[in-house]
C-alpha cells in the first residue's frame, strides 16, 4: 500500500472512531458537570490520535490511553476504544513489550479511576474497569496485530528468498556459460597463438620479413590466451577457494606491494555487516583495478580506500599511470565484469581516467539487507 493510501486510510479510521466516540459519549446518560467540555475534547483527541499510529505507534498508544483515562474521569463512560486500535497498531510495528507494559498499566489505573469517582467497592470498581477496556478485546487487539506482522514478515522473507534464488541460479548459469566459452575457445585460440609463432619463427629462419599481420596475430592469440587462464583461475577461486571478501583486502594490497606496485591502503568508519554478495564484490573489485594497474599502469603507485558509511560500502582505487582524460579506455572483460557485479546489487561504479592523469575507479554498494 502506497503511503499516501496508508495515510488517506488511517485518517478515515481516525475520524470514524472519534465519531463513534462521541456518538456514544452524547447517546449515554452522565450527569452534567463543568468537566463536559474537558471530557469531550478528550474523546476527539483520543480518536483523531490514530491518524499517526502507522508513524509513531508508542506515542499514540500513550495518547489514547491518557485520553481515554481522562474521559473516563471526567465521568464519560465509553469504551476505550481508540486505545484497542493504538494496541494492534503498536504490536504490529513490533512494539509488543511497550504495549504489554502498557496495557497492564492501563487496566490498573482504570480501576483507580473508578475507586476515585465515587464510593463503591473493589468488585463494582473491577466491573467499570472491565466495561471501560474489555481484556477480550484487548487480546484480540493484540493478537490481530501480531498475526499481521508474522504475516508482513514472511512474505518479506518469502521476497527475499525468490530474490536470491534467482541471483544464485543466474550465477550458475553465468558460471556455466563461461566454463562453456573457455572451453570451446581455448584450443582454437591455442591453434591460432601456434599456427603464427611457427610462421614467424620460419619466416625469420629464412631471412624473410615478417609481415606486420601475422605479428599482430601472434600477439592477439597469446593476449587471448592469458585473458582465458586468468578467467579460468578467477572460475576455479570461486569454486574451489573459500570465499574472499574485505578481511583479504590488506593481503591483496601486501602482495600487490611484493609485486612492485607502490599501494597504499585506507579504511575510514566502522565496519558493520555486511552481505555475503557485497563483502565478495568488493573484493573482486580491488583486485581487478589493482591488475589493471600492474598490467597497464607501469610503474605507476596506487591508492585504495574503503569507505564504511550508514547504509553504503564506498571503494575508490586511484593510480598515477598514463590515463589520460583525452584517450578514452577500452572496456575490457574485468571492467565489464565489475559493472555487471555493481549492477546487480544495486549499486554505482564510476571507472575513468582523471583529470590530473591517472585512473580512477570508484564504486557505491548498499549494505542494507533488507535493500
């Protein structure tokens, strides 16, 4: 239900229930005293309190209860009956200790109300209290509104369910086509990277120029060939390693310093819990601009900062390299892979060169379960 709904639904319960609070405030017999006008501005304050119960349900149990005890004073016998409502609207936000507390409370000072209206004993006192906050409708209140939160609960669950089996089940499936692709490109491509060393080599044993094509081939093929191991050892991490995600983020950055690459690491805020699928993200997303960096940046230094902010996981790996804003990169299978990544979580990436030379990879992942 749409908020604007939710809000039109609460103000028509709000103003039916006052009515039917007065309705039965002015259809009562009570003698007249100068407490009427007190009495009556209660039971339109106790009513129109509903309005807010989606919005500040403990507040507005509160309000119920004080009005209603104090028409209740004021010599107006009526039903507690906004308070019933404010009961189920506060069990459903969850609230069940605060309305428990609450309710007891409640049906405790409404027998002390009676005893202070008048003289009778404690048996005529219980009764008032009992017609005033009938405890049947007070547990069904409550039960109401616990049922419908259980059920709120389980069809977020359910959501959230369909929603995983559906990222895991393309995740298989992405996995399979890749295996797939590897497979069947591998010893073509591996003909290819052969077929043009051979022809080089003999080509170069006779004297002969080497033709400017047949150099590029031989080139593209072992290009092709490493891009295919590398993708096929990203294949078996995933399936063979145990998973890997921001507490190996330090070791990435210590080995790519082993490797020779100036890398410099920052975590600013306090890290909360994370997803399973964002803690593995961004991982792979440092250790893709770190090999982009090594492989294309040579000689360049590194920065990596991880950023924890409410709600977010904030990455940004920058370089000094040759990127320049004027050559525009290439994407290549990593970046691509990356954005695929970031996009299915929901997040943002930003991967360009920067404006002082350099490239600069930038990444946004919400942390929040329930997104």
């Amino acid at each position: 239900m749409s908020g604007r709904r939710s809000a039109v639904l609460d103000g028509a319960i709000a103003v039916g229930v006052t009515a039917a609070l007065l309705a039965t405030a002015l259809a009562g017999r009570h003698t007249a005293t100068g407490l009427d006008p007190l009495g009556y501005t209660l039971l339109t304050v106790g009513g129109l309190a509903l309005a807010a119960r989606r919005l500040v349900p403990v507040p507005v149990l509160i309000v119920t209860g004080a009005c209603a005890l104090g028409y209740q004073a004021a010599g107006f016998d009526v039903p507690a009956i906004a308070f019933l409502f404010a009961v189920y609207a506060a069990v459903k936000a969850g609230h069940r200790a605060i309305t428990v507390v609450a309710s007891v409370l409640m049906m405790v000072a409404l027998v002390l109300v009676a005893f202070a209206a008048g003289p009778q004993d404690a048996g005529e006192a219980f009764a008032h209290a009992r017609g005033a906050l009938e405890l049947a409708w007070l547990v069904a209140a409550g039960a109401a509104g616990e049922a419908l939160r259980q059920a709120e609960f389980r069809a977020d669950e359910a959501e959230r369910t369909r929603e995983e089996t559906a990222r895991r089940r393309a995740d298989e499936e992405r996995l399979h086509i890749a295996r797939e692709l590897h497979d069947s490109l591998t010893h073509q491509i591996s003909v290819i990277k052969v077929q043009a060393e051979v022809a080089v080599h003999l080509a170069r044993k006779r004297g002969e120029a080497v033709p400017d094509a047949l150099l590029a081939i031989r080139d593209a093929g072992r290009e092709a060939s490493r891009e295919l191991r590398a993708t096929l050892e990203a294949l078996r991490d995933d399936e063979r390693d145990p998973p890997r995600g921001l507490d190996h983020v330090p070791e990435l950055v210590e080995r790519a310093r082993t490797s020779g690459l100036d890398t410099r690491l920052t975590i600013e805020g306090r890290r909360p819990d994370v997803p399973a699928t964002v803690d593995r993200t961004a991982y792979r997303i440092v250790q893709e601009s770190l090999t982009n960096v090594a492989r294309h940046a040579a000689g360049a230094t590194a920065s990596v900062r991880i950023a924890y902010r409410p709600g977010a996981l904030d990455i940004r790996v920058d370089d000094d390299g040759t990127a320049t804003p004027d050559a525009a990169p290439v994407p290549g299978v990593g970046l691509l892979g990356m954005r695929e990544r970031v996009a299915a979580l929901g997040g943002r990436l930003r991967a360009e060169p920067r404006g002082e030379g350099g490239f600069t990879v930038e990444a946004e992942l919400p942390v929040d379960r329930t997104s």
